[in-house]
C-alpha cells in the first residue's frame, strides 16, 4: 500500500478544514479497516464500521460527537445499559482479589456464586453449572453432554440432533449444524457439517392456538429416528438471528412431552432469550418446561465480559460421568473467568432487584404502540413485539448502509439484517428512549417504499 502510509496521510490531513476530532475520527475508520475482521465481514469490509467512544446507560457516544441509542442492547447482552455503577462496582472488586486463574484443580468464590444463583433461578431440576466462555462454546459443550451422555447409558449409536428450522445457536461447527439449514451457513460449509434432522419451523406464531398437527413432522422424525438421536436442540419459544420469530409455547411444552416418551435429551438454548427478554425469566417458563441442559450467554454478564453456562439435570451429569472417559471432555482456558463471573453474578442480582417484569412489560407495549403504524404500510410483511423485543419483517432485503445512515440521523443504532428490522432495547429505557428508537423505525419502514 505505498502512498498510504502514515507521511503521506499525515500530509493530506494537515489541510483538512474540519479539525483534528474529524481526522481521529476518520483515521480510527481506516485503521481499523486495515486491520480487523468485523463479524460476517470481508477483509477490508465492505461497509466502514461506526466508531464508538463511550457508552453511557442506554446511549452510544460516536467519535463524531453524536449520541445514539443502544437499540440492540449490544446483541442482547447490555439488559441493564452501559457503565452501570453497579457492575462497574462488580468488576472493580473482583479486581481487588484476582482477574483470572486456572479452572483446572482450582476453584474460587465468584464462580461458585454464580453457580449456585444460577441453579437457585433456573427450571427446578438442572443442578450443575458449566461456565463456558461464548454462547457458541456453551452449545458445543452441550451437545458433548448429550453425546457422551448417550454413550454412558448404553446407547453410543445415538449421536445425531434433530431440531427446527429457522434455529441459530452459534457459529463454531457443531453448532453451526443445527443452525436453519437455509438462513445458516450449510451451503457454504454443508460438507463438513455433521448431519443434523431438520423439523419445520416450529408453529403456531405466539398468541394463536395450537393444534395436534403443527407438531406432526417434529414428531414423526422423533418416533423414526429416535434410536439415533442423542438430544433436541431448540430455542424456546423466541427464534433470534434465524429469524426474528415467536412460537406457541404449546409447541415448546409438546416438545417436552414427546422427548420424555421417545427418552430423548431436550436442550434449550436460552442465549437470547435469557434473563427476561421475553417477559418471562427464561424462554421456557412460557411452557413451565424443563430442559435437560440449558444454554446461558448474552445478557449473563450484563454484557460486559464473555461467558455463557451450561445447566444440567443430576441425570445428565451422572450419565455423562458414566461413560467411558470417566469425564466431560472440554475444558477452555478461561473457563469460569472470575471477572466474568463476579459481574454475571452482579447483573443477575441486579436483575432480580428490580421490577424486571413490570420493566419488559412497559416495553412491550411502548414498541406494540410505537411499531404498529409500520404494519399498513406497503413492502411490510409484519410487525411484531414480544416481550422486549419488536420487530418489522420487510417484503424485501433491507438496504443496510442507507437504512442505518436514516436510523443513526434519528439518534438510534440498530443492526438490520435481511428482511429484518428489529430492536431489543435495555431494560432501563426510558419512554423517551422507545419512542425515539420505534420512530426511527417506523420512518425506516416508510423509506423502502
Ligand atoms: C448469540 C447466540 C448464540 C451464540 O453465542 P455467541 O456468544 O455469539 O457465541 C447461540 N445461540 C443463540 C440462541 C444466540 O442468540
């Protein structure tokens, strides 16, 4: 890249009229773009990424001075909005005693907290706690439950999943396998991918009443492959990245119902739905269904460190400790974190101290009112809330650059992805927030006309 460098881009920008906060500002664009992946980008990537300074409660602070809202809570993850005084008080006393040791031999006190406020809040029955350090990684371990559990109890030729499409559980291999077969990355990567059995999306939508046959070719590829089949794997009653959907719980407590009679494994992946996103506490209290292993992530921390859990039944554990090894076989580097874990456990309280129902509650229907003049309007296909999440489905892909420059020009940071134009905000966004975020939304939706 001669002529690139930093003499000659020195140069140029000594005569830049806008003053030096513009030029960092441009500069930290194009080093960035030099030099890192962005998620599902090409090297350089295609669109230039916002720079962010500074986040605040529910705001972003752009490089160019601008203040936008967090629309998407940071993937799901910053429930209670940025630099919260108290996981920030969290993180600084866990400082205080150690940022990180070994998991391997070694215990501490933030991780055995977390654990048993984990155990104590979850579907009564899952008891034992794996602290992993992605959600993508929490999935793999959960399927490595399933698998050596089906070894431990006799049965090593189970080793397939069957789940639903329009999934997504991550993007490291396995669980890439069972993410929708279509929307997911098969096509690309379908030749290594262990073969998963795919049921249809799962229906009724939430809110309609469910029948004997929306689950009838779940079942029957359950009552035909159940003796090669080591668990089911599916999002409770919210489908997030595969599609932005919500499902009868009904569907959910059947589910439940046929893995008991056919002695399937159900894992439920609550990454998204964690933590109150719905309006419950977890996706499958819509059902007061217990999974045998439950996934954690995204919101756990509060969105400040990575780390997700793995929650098991005594069963699963003791199935899994049965097989040939003697042991679960994974083991990362910084698992149970204990940065991560002292704020997950912080974010956890935190949560529960607070009116976190009425909360989700007053932001379903501040987006149900806010989002509802969408649902007339032409090139829309659907316009639905659940909890603390709303969503426009678009007839046709949403142009992204021109629609995120129209939302951050409302003060509002969203991430459209397809035919997909959602929020999920903070549980500490104000009415002011919702309005300025649904607004910015709707004007959105009139702009692809
Ligand atoms: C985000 C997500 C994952 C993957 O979690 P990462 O932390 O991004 O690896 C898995 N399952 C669901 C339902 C998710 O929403």
């Amino acid at each position: 890249m001669a002529g690139d460098g930093p003499g000659t881009g020195r140069a140029r920008r000594r005569d830049d009229p806008r003053g030096d906060h513009h030029r960092k500002h441009l500069d930290l664009i194009e080093r960035d773009r030099r030099r890192l992946w962005h998620p599902y980008a090409a090297m350089p990537s295609a669109l230039p990424a916002v720079p962010v300074v500074a986040a605040a409660g529910t705001t972003l602070v752009l490089a160019d001075g601008r203040q936008v809202i967090d629309g998407m809570s940071s993937w799901w993850a910053a429930i209670h909005g940025h630099r919260h005084p108290f996981l920030d008080e969290a993180v600084r006393n866990q400082l205080e005693s150690m940022a990180h040791v070994m998991f391997g031999g070694i215990t501490h006190p933030a991780a055995v907290e977390l654990a048993e406020l984990l155990v104590e809040i979850a579907p009564p029955g899952l008891e034992h706690v794996f602290l992993a350090d992605s959600g993508s990684v929490s999935v793999e371990v959960a399927i490595k439950m399933a698998l050596q559990f089906a070894r431990g109890t006799g049965h090593p030729e189970r080793t397939r999943l069957l789940t639903v499409a329009s999934g997504y559980h991550g993007d490291t291999l396995a669980a890439m396998s069972v993410c929708d077969p279509v929307t997911g990355m098969h096509s690309m990567f379908g030749d290594i991918l262990p073969d998963q059995l795919f049921a249809p999306q799962p229906e009724p939508v939430y809110g309609e009443t469910f029948r004997a046959e929306h689950i009838a070719d779940f079942a029957g590829l359950l009552a035909a492959h159940r003796d090669e089949i080591a668990a089911v794997i599916l999002e409770p009653v919210v489908q997030g990245a595969g599609g932005m959907r919500f499902y009868s719980p009904d569907y959910l407590a059947e589910v439940r119902r046929l893995c008991d009679r056919h002695g399937v494994l159900l894992i439920a992946d609550e990454i998204a739905t964690g933590f109150g996103r719905s309006g419950r506490l977890f996706g499958c209290d819509h059902a007061g269904v217990r999974p045998d292993i439950m996934c954690l992530g995204k919101a756990l921390t509060g969105g400040y460190l990575s780390m997700a859990a793995v929650l098991c039944t005594a069963e699963v554990a003791g199935g899994v400790s049965a097989a040939e090894s003697g042991a679960l076989m994974h083991g990362p580097t910084f698992m149970a974190n204990p940065l991560a874990a002292a704020t997950a456990t912080a974010s956890v309280r935190l949560l529960l101290s607070r009116p976190w129902a009425d909360e989700v509650a007053a932001i379903e229907e501040s987006l149900a009112a806010g989002l509802a003049p969408a649902a007339a309007m032409p090139g829309i296909a659907d316009v639905r809330v659940l909890g603390a999440i709303g969503v426009i489905e678009t007839a046709d892909p949403v142009p992204l650059a021109a629609t995120q420059e129209l939302l951050l020009d409302r003060g509002v940071w969203l991430r459209p992805f397809g035919r997909l134009l959602y929020t999920m905000p903070p549980y500490i966004s104000s009415a002011g927030d919702l309005r300025r975020i649904t607004g910015a939304m709707v004007a959105a939706a009139e702009a692809l006309r």
